[in-house]
C-alpha cells in the first residue's frame, strides 16, 4: 500500500511541530533538531517539515511505498509516461536509508518516489549534507520537464552515497548545451550536473540511450528469504523441537527420569532469554551474517557436547552452550538481521522467512526420528551437528553484507517530551511478553 507524501520547509520547528500536532490531533513519531516527521494513518500520509530550505513553503510532494514491487510499478509508470526521471537508487536523507527517484509533473512541481529502508541517526550519510544543507540535497529536477527520459549516471560500485547528482531543467542561457545526439539540439532544454566528490572526476552519462536500466539487487530480497528461511528451519529442528524425539531415549542411556532432560532444556530457554538483548545489540553492530554464522557454530558445539554427555552435569551444560546458540539463532535474531538490512521494507521478508521455517517440527521430527532408529541418540546429536556446519553456515554467510552504521549523531536540541508515549511502550511490550510466555508455556 501506498502513502502520500509532503515534505514542507519551515522557518520555526518547534512553533511548527506544536500547530501540526494539533491539528493531526497526534505527535510526531520522529523529531530531530532540523527535522520532524509525522506517519499518520487517516489520512494516510508521512508528512515532514525541515527547517532546511532556502524559504518556507511546500518542497516536494511523493508516493512512499511498502515494497520494492510497488517502487518498481511507479518507476515503470513514470517511463511509460516520458516523464523526466532521476534515479538516484539506494541513498540516504532526512535521517533514512531508501530507495527513491524523482519525476516532475508539467508545473516543474517534484515527486519523490520512495521505499523506506531503515532509519540513521543523521540526516545524511552525503558528505555535502552539512548542517542547513537544502531537503535532500534538492536532487529532483524543477522546471518544465521534457519529454525525454534520462537514464540515471553509472556510479563507481560503493560510492553511490558520495554523489549528489540533480537535473537542471533550465534553458541553459549563456551557458554550453552538453553534447546531444547530433540533429537533436534543438530538442533539448536541459542539462545535467553532476556533483562529484572534490577531487574525483565526473561520472560518465550516457546519450541517445532509452534503453531498460537494469535493477540492482531485484533477486536479493527473495533469496536472501529462501536461504535464511532454510537455516532458520535447520536451527528450530536441531534444538527447540529435538527434546520431542530425544529425550526418553536421553533418559534412559543416562539413567535420568524424563522430566530431568526436560529440564535442562528449560535451562536452555532461559539463556536463551537472557542473551537476546545482547544478540540483538550485536546485529545492530555488525549486522546479522556475522552473529547468525557464529551461532551456527554454537549450535555445533551444543549438539557435540551433547552426544558425548554422560550424566546431569555433561546434559545440563550442553543445553546451556545450545541455549547460548538459540538466543543469538532463532527468530528474533533472524528477524533483526533482515530489519538491519531492509528497515521498513523487511515485513515481507519475515513473513517469508516464518512460512518456511514454520516446518521446521515437519521436517525436524522424522529426520531425528530416522537418525535415532539408524544411529542412536548421540549419533542423531552428531547428525544436526554436521548438517549446521555443512549446510546452516553457509546459507547465513550467503546473507548480505549489512552497511556500516554511520557515527552518532551530535546532541539534538530538546524535544517534545515523550515520557508519556515511552510509559505506553512499556506497559504494552510487558504486557505482550506476558501474552507470549502464557501461551507457549500452555501449548508446549
């Protein structure tokens, strides 16, 4: 679905915040010192306002949309219409990574066109993005558009965030026409500027070619859903749904009762718990591939230290080392690493990621079962073990590489208190994890 957006200048933010949340009759949900942004549901639209602009007023208007699909739909309507596009492909601005391009109506008035893909703590990762810099570097083209579709400048690969290109679309008088095919001066009223890093010379441009720009990273999303999907479905089987099929034949080779090996893996629940805060600061860190490929390593010493256990002590402090592997492994690992590398954009990709893990029991339970029948309980141990090291660590080291996070900012100026909305949070997140442990402690 989509959502309109306005992106406004204003002289006095804090005078300006206080009217518009008035009259949204709502706070808004992100507020910086130059900038502040309301995400509002009825009507549905993301409604900013910066104090960075040469004069008050109404800067651009825009579509923002929940999928790559739906940016990728608007970006072939625009082609299919001869509106002067820019593309400026994955970049970042008002304190959010996205993907986005720009048309022009015939007022000269700019459309961004935009898919959100994470928040930074700047509002821009551009080196010319300096305190005042104009709304995102002004990169759409204002003016009289013309009925010429301008491909986007080939960038050299890593340094599309250090330049700040736009479209001029003024009668260039006074000033040298760009090279144009030849006989097709007189149809072109516009040229482009690209502004390079000091001292780096300027992308080439090519001329005369109308041709379809291919998409980078179309076919990541999905196969970074089908790779991570199946070491999530690996990871579930090998610990959370192994007690179901191991732990009377545990029992029995360590003469311990059933509710015993139960136990240790409770024990493992509850590490598990207690390093989720942790794993999820060191996805923020360094992103999920890293932290999901150790894990795979960790399930592989648990699972090993198990199928050589030989009392209480040797069990419990198996599931202990697993327990560590589950709290930095499972879902709410998985689910922070795509966040760390999608933002907004990552919904489906959890979605995808659920509906294929979902038969991690289906396929974990006779797969355990077959290792036990042909190899015994430690041999099935071993089993999972080798399948995290010959199959689970290289589907997580296939996973994307997460950009660098950018420096923290600078204190920001004070802003609206929001003690009362951090107060709600709260209640409600305690609230929902009391939901979770009920339901999973009754229906396991």
């Amino acid at each position: 679905m989509k959502r309109f957006h306005v992106h406004a200048h204003v002289q006095d933010l804090k005078a300006s915040i206080a009217f518009y949340s008035k009259m949204f009759g709502a706070e808004p949900t992100r507020v910086e010192s130059d900038y502040a942004k309301w995400m509002l549901e009825d009507p549905r639209i993301n409604f900013a306002i910066s104090t960075r602009g040469s004069r008050p007023g109404v800067d651009h208007l825009g579509l923002q949309t929940d999928s790559a699909e739906e940016l990728l739909e608007l970006k072939a309507r625009a082609q299919a219409a001869d509106l002067t596009l820019l593309d400026e492909g994955q970049t970042t601005c008002c304190y959010a990574r996205s993907d986005k391009h720009w048309v022009t109506d015939p007022q000269g008035i700019a459309w961004e066109h935009f898919q959100t893909l994470g928040d930074i703590p700047v509002f821009s990762e551009a080196p010319a993005a300096a305190a005042g810099a104009p709304c995102c570097a002004s990169p759409a083209p204002r003016g009289k558009p013309l009925d010429i579709a301008v491909k986007p400048a080939s960038f050299p690969r890593g340094d599309q965030a250090k330049w700040q290109s736009h479209i001029c679309l003024r009668a260039p008088q006074g000033r040298p026409k760009p090279a144009v095919p030849r006989g097709d001066q007189a149809k072109w009223q516009s040229h482009i500027c690209l502004r390079a890093p000091q001292g780096r010379p300027k992308p080439a441009v090519p001329h005369g070619d109308t041709g379809k720009v291919a998409e980078p990273h179309l076919l990541e999303k999905p196969f970074t859903v089908g790779a991570l999907g199946l070491a999530q479905t690996l990871a579930w089987a090998s610990s959370y749904y192994l007690p179901a099929m191991l732990a009377a034949p545990m029992a029995r080779d360590l003469g311990l009762s059933e509710p015993t090996v139960f136990a240790a893996f409770s024990v493992a629940l509850l590490v598990s718990a207690a390093l989720g805060p942790s794993a999820g600061d060191a996805i923020d860190r360094w992103g999920g591939r890293p932290v999901l490929v150790g894990t795979n390593l960790v399930f592989a010493a648990g699972l090993g230290l198990l199928a050589i256990a030989q009392g209480p002590g040797g069990l419990f402090a198996a599931w202990i080392v697993i327990g560590v592997a589950m709290g930095s492994g499972l879902y709410e690992a998985a689910f922070a690493a795509l966040v760390r590398l999608y933002g907004h954009g990552s919904r489906n990709a959890i979605t995808g990621i659920t509906l294929i893990a979902g038969f991690a029991s289906t396929v974990g339970w006779p797969l355990t079962t077959l290792f036990d029948a042909h190899f015994g309980w430690r041999g099935a141990c071993l089993a999972w073990a080798a399948l995290h090291l010959v199959l689970g660590l290289p589907l997580n080291a296939l996973l994307p590489r997460a950009a660098a996070l950018p420096a923290p900012a600078a204190p920001l100026a004070q802003v609206p208190d929001t003690a009362p909305a951090a107060h709600a949070s709260a209640t409600a997140a305690n609230l929902l994890a009391y939901v979770f442990a009920a339901t999973w402690f009754i229906s396991t």
